[in-house]
C-alpha cells in the first residue's frame, strides 16, 4: 500500500515538472542568438553607420538600391531602360564623326568603318580600304575619271586643272568634250558703295573676278568687303594708292603709291597683299612696271562704263565682243555698272564661259607671269605681252 502510494506521488511530481517545463519554454529566450530588443536597436545602428561609411568611401551598399540620377550636367546613370547608355553612345559617335571630318581637312590618314563615298557640309569624298583618302589630284572609280582638291574634296563645275580648264558635272564626273572658255572680269577703283552689291552677283553665278583697288579707298571702304572678296577666292589687284600719272612719279614715287596699298590691303585680307597691279590710265612704260614689282594687267575688252555709265551700253559692249581669254575692264564705283551685271554675268555664265581671276586666266593659258612685264589678253595661240586694247582707263 505504501509503495503504491509512493508511485502515485512520484507520477504527479513528474506531471507537475512537465507542464512548468512546457511553460518554460513557451516564455523563456531564444538563447544567445535571440537578444533584447536593446540589443537588436545597437546592432541596426552598428550596421546603419557602416553602410554610410562604405557610401562615403564610394563603396556598393545594397544593390537592389534604386540610384539617384546626378543633376544635368554631372554625368548620367544609366536607368533601367539603358536611356543613360544610349545617350552616352550617341554622344561619343557624334563626337567620332566631328573628329573625322577634321582628319579630312587636315589630310591625316583614318580609318572608316564603310570605305567608298563619303559626304559631309563641305561635299563628297572617297575613303579607301586602307584608311586612306583621294586628295590632290585625279582618281578613276567605277571607270569615271574624278578630281580631288587639296582638302580631299571632289570637284564639281568649272575648275583649272594643271594649265586648262575642266569641267566635272555635278556628281563630279570629267566631262573631257565639253570646251572651257574662260575670261577674266576686272573691276578697278574700288572698294565702293556698290562693290558689295557686285559680290552678291559674282556668288550666286560661281563667278569670280579681280579687282584692282586704290589704297585710299581700301581705307575708306574696304572692311566689309574685302574678307569677302578673299573667302569668295576673288583676287586682290593693286591700283597706286590715290590714282596719279605715274609717268609724272621717280622710282621711289612709284614704289610708295603700291606699297602702301598693298599695306592697307594686308590689314583686312588677313595678311594677303595683291598679286597684280594696274597702272592708272593705263600710263606706264618700262621704268614705271619695272617699279611696281608685279604682274601689270592690262585689257583686251574696254567696256567704257566710266564715260557711258549706261547699262545697255555695258551689256552690249561685253556680250557683243567677248572671246575666250579675254580681259574685260569695268569699274565697280559706278551704279550702272554693278546693275549691268546683272545681266551680264548669267549670260556669260550661260553661254559656258567660265568667270575666273586673272592669275588663273593666265594658268589655265599656260602662261607663267613675270613681275614687271605687262600682259594684255590671254588669247589662244597668242602672244599675250604683245598688242593692247584701244581705249583709256578713266
């Protein structure tokens, strides 16, 4: 009976212990991993300042992060799209195609991801397999004969090549059975009011002309036009300073009147003085173009415009008489002259003559001028130091 007893006692004893166990551990923590919530806030603080100190050292936190676009102007992140990517790949191709357009200009070789035709503002061009380019000179492609500029450019229209003058259609083809007449257009006493006017004329046509400017008037009026007059490739003619007889001047005299226009010429051309000159009146004899120390123009076809001024008569005075190799002599300080231009120079220009300056009359002649000696036409077949034209220039 005792033992019995005895058992019953011990088995609610171990019933008891089971249950305060089984309560126990219900509420007890979660041992050492499991720590307070004091020491769970000091851990996320510990943590928070060590992701700062990465950012601050530029290091990668989290990196399902979303990043922060940086202002306009800072660089760009690349979004989830790519557009950042995309922007920047379109930047840099931009910025390699503005390169080697200034490698065409300059003539340093490049490499071109598609080698044939290429264009660009200036015109067109041919990159080779090599990396290399046409420049300078004729090229056949294709079995059609090109022409290349210095710049590496084709050339299209009119154009002097070698000592003659060639004719290449506008997607550059020689055209060798089309016949080149050529004259030279010279305009003299200028700059004037209405020189400007002439320019407008001479661009719009392809024309270009030579003018033969006296220094007093370079001062007065040549700012605006003569930069132009050089970006047009028109060429600079030298006058005498105020327009005397020369015939009546000594050596130093003569000197002083073209030395000191081609002074006030440099000053707005850029550092260019001119490549000709033209006495005034056309008065010279050996001692005076001895003096002047450049090629002395003179004229085949004097239009009279100084002693009409009417633009009928200027008109009918170039179109009824002009020839291949001509020099024709106008003068751009008068109104009616600039304004018979206007007719006259599309119809030259329509009748196939090609309006070139006189340096490069004489090139395409063949003739190689020689300071000091006078030249009068640039005839086919003639001598063009001999002969003159009738007529005195005003």
């Amino acid at each position: 009976m005792i033992l019995k007893r005895c058992l019953m006692v011990a088995a609610c004893v171990a019933v008891v212990l089971l249950c305060i166990s089984a309560v126990w551990a219900i509420v007890k923590p979660g041992g050492k991993d499991n720590k307070s919530d004091t020491e769970q806030q000091t851990v996320m603080e510990v943590e928070a300042a060590e992701e700062e100190k990465k950012a601050e050292e530029g290091q990668e936190t989290d990196p399902t992060a979303t990043a922060t676009p940086e202002p306009s102007g800072q660089g760009e992140e690349t979004d989830e799209n790519g557009e950042g990517e995309n922007q920047e790949q379109t930047d840099q191709t931009n910025a390699d195609a503005a390169a080697q357009k200034e490698t065409v200009k300059t003539g340093t070789e490049l490499n071109y991801a598609v080698p044939g035709w290429q264009v660009d503002d200036t015109g067109w061009w041919y990159a080779n397999d090599d990396g290399t380019y046409y420049t300078n000179g004729w090229q056949e492609i294709d079995g059609q004969e090109y022409y290349f500029n210095a710049d590496g450019y084709m050339q299209t229209g009119w154009a002097v090549v070698g000592n003659k003058g060639c004719y290449f259609t506008e997607e550059g083809i020689y055209d060798p059975d089309k016949e080149s007449k050529m004259i030279a257009m010279t305009f003299d006493d200028g700059p004037g009011d209405h020189t400007n006017e002439l320019l407008d004329i001479l661009e719009a046509n392809g024309a270009k002309a030579t003018f033969f400017m006296l220094g007093e008037n370079v001062v007065q009026k040549g700012a605006d036009v003569i930069p132009r007059m050089v970006e047009l490739g028109c060429e600079l003619g030298n006058h005498s300073y105020d327009h005397p007889n020369l015939l009546n001047l000594d050596a130093e005299g003569i000197k002083d009147q073209f030395d000191r226009t081609d002074q006030e010429i440099a000053k707005l051309s850029g550092g260019q003085i001119a490549t000709v000159a033209r006495t005034p009146f056309g008065a010279q004899d050996d001692s005076v173009t001895s003096n002047i120390e450049k090629p002395c123009i003179y004229w085949s076809l004097d239009t009279l415009d100084w002693d009409t001024k009417d633009v009928d008569s200027n008109i009918s005075a170039v179109l009824d008489n002009v020839s291949d190799g001509e020099i024709v002599l106008m003068h751009d300080i008068w109104p009616t002259t600039v304004e018979s231009c206007k007719t006259i120079i599309p119809a030259l220009v329509k009748e196939g003559y090609q309006l070139v300056t006189v340096s490069e009359l004489a090139k395409a002649k063949g003739i190689s001028m020689e300071n000091g000696v006078t030249y009068y036409d640039f005839y086919p077949g003639e001598d063009a130091t001999a002969g003159g034209a009738s007529g005195e220039e005003e």
